[in-house]
C-alpha cells in the first residue's frame, strides 16, 4: 500500500489535493496537511517547546500518520483572504514574542566566533572575487549586452557593499572574540509572510522543518531577504527591537550578513538576466537606504 492509499484507509477522506510538498485531506472528520518527516529533527520537541514557554502559534501537530511512514500530519489552517495590510507587523510581532519567550545564554567554544567570522570572510572573498571575474569580462566587450551594461554600472555600488561588510565584520569580530556565551532563542529560519496565516483571529507561523536553536537575527536574516521589496524594514525592524531588543553585537552581525549582496546568476535568456539584474540592484540600493540612518552619525 503507498503513502497516498494509506493515507486514504486511515482518514476516509472525501478529497484530497497534492500542493508542493504537501497533501491536503478533506475528511467528515475535519480537514489535514500532510508532509514529510523532516530528517534528524523532533518536531513534537520542538512544539512542546514552545508550548511550555507560553507560545502557541503554529498547526496542531498529530503526529505520524503511520508507525512505520516518515509523513507528518498537521491541522489544517485556511488563511483569511481579507487583505491585511498589517500583515507584515503581525508577523514581527509574532516572532520578536517568540524569540523573547525562547532567548537563553548559553556557553560557547572558544573557536565558535572565529569559525563564524571565517565563514563570512570566506563568503566575501569569494562574492568580491565572483564579480571582479565578470566586471573584468563585461569591460572588455565593445557591445555589452543590456545586462552587462547594467551590471557594469552598478558594479561600484556592489563592491562597495562588501567592503562595507568587511569593515564592520571585522570591527564585529574585535567585540566578541573574548566571549565566552551567546544568546539564542528558538527560531523558525524560513521566514517569509508566506509563512504566516491568520485565522478566525488567531495567527499562526507555518514550515517549521528548519527550526532550530540559534541567533535570533537569523530569522530576521531570512525574513528580509525572502520579501525585502515586500517590506517597509526599518518600521518593522523597529517594532521588532521594541519587543525582542538586540545586542550591540547582533544588530552589527545581521548588517553585515543583509550586505552581503545575493550571488548575481548571469545565465538565461537575456529578458532572464535583466530581470536578475534588476531585482539583485533593487536589493542592493533597498538595503543601503534600510541601513543608512544607522551609521549618519558616524559619517559625519
């Protein structure tokens, strides 16, 4: 018997609808999503976490739907199609509240921050390298394509972006070297407003394969780049602070790791490539005008 028929002598479902990952189940009984286990992870854990710290925002988890399979089935969540327009508030809300119910300090390694810095210095060095390979090629074409002619003209602005995050990285790595513990908190880490539903006044966060224990900025880190032209940041960053305030240390590393402009994909037709263009430009300026007001004064 394979997953689906099994699926269907268990629930008795009267439809069901394959969407992405999921099966959705609509049975007299109510309605259910099922998913994949996700690989060396508890999720019941992680729940039951959360439950005990007082945070309830997510699906009803039932478990595996059979001993022996690797699904799970959760509660099924319709999402208001009212448009929100504090959609976007809601969900920082939500998950500053998370991560102040969850956040601990808790030891760490004596190597653990220099791994950390070496990882993002080698992320600098290969992005800086990445696009001084392609600057180099495009200046050489007495006719660049509109693409190259784009990114050519906004080369600056990139590199002067990761010099940025190399300047702060390093100023980062001087206030934290000697420490010897590190807050961290539950997080999602694959946040995204497609991630947040509402319902029947109560909301819910949605996808928690990747939680984990970790940095708060982390999910901060996801949630900008997964809708940053979606967002009005700095309002939202805000908010955020207000409820679940950062240290010194963490609002300087999430900066760094926002600068780090997105890997530029020159392949496709050249319509595909404009468009990467475009939105990797749009990410690179949004996030200069997001970041500015923090560092005026020491401008001036």
């Amino acid at each position: 018997m394979n997953k689906l028929e099994s699926l269907k002598s268990l629930y008795k479902p009267y439809r069901y609808t394959i969407k992405g990952k999921c099966t959705i189940l609509e049975t007299t009984s109510g309605n259910f999503v099922v998913k994949n286990k996700p690989k060396n992870k508890d999720l019941n854990s992680i729940f039951s976490y959360l439950k005990s710290r007082g945070f309830n925002n997510f699906p009803e988890c039932y478990g595996n739907f059979n001993r022996n399979d690797d699904s799970m089935v959760y509660e099924y969540i319709e999402d208001n199609e009212v448009i929100n327009p504090n959609k976007s508030e809601d969900l920082i809300n939500l998950i500053a509240l998370m991560h102040s119910k969850t956040s601990y300090n808790k030891e760490t390694r004596e190597e653990t921050y220099r791994e950390i810095y070496e990882k993002i210095d080698d992320n600098i060095i290969y992005l800086k390298d990445y696009y001084l390979k392609y600057y180099d090629l495009f200046l050489k074409k007495i006719y660049p394509s509109p693409s190259e002619y784009e990114f050519l003209r906004v080369y600056s602005k990139i590199n002067a972006a990761l010099d940025f995050s190399k300047r702060e990285l390093d100023d980062w790595y001087s206030l934290v070297k000697s420490s010897n513990s590190e807050r961290v908190a539950l997080i999602h880490n694959n946040l995204s407003l497609d991630h947040f539903l509402v319902n029947d006044n109560r909301e819910y966060l949605i996808s928690w394969d990747e939680a984990t224990f970790d940095t708060p900025i982390l999910d901060l880190f996801k949630l900008y780049q997964n809708n940053y032209w979606d967002l009005e940041f700095s309002s939202l960053y805000q908010k955020y602070t207000m409820i679940s305030p950062l240290t010194k240390e963490e609002e300087k590393l999430f900066f760094i790791l926002i600068s780090l402009v997105p890997e530029i994909k020159f392949e496709g037709s050249e319509f595909e490539k404009c468009k990467e263009m475009r939105n990797k430009i749009d990410y690179v300026f949004k996030t200069e005008v997001f970041l500015k007001p923090f560092f005026e004064d020491k401008s001036n």
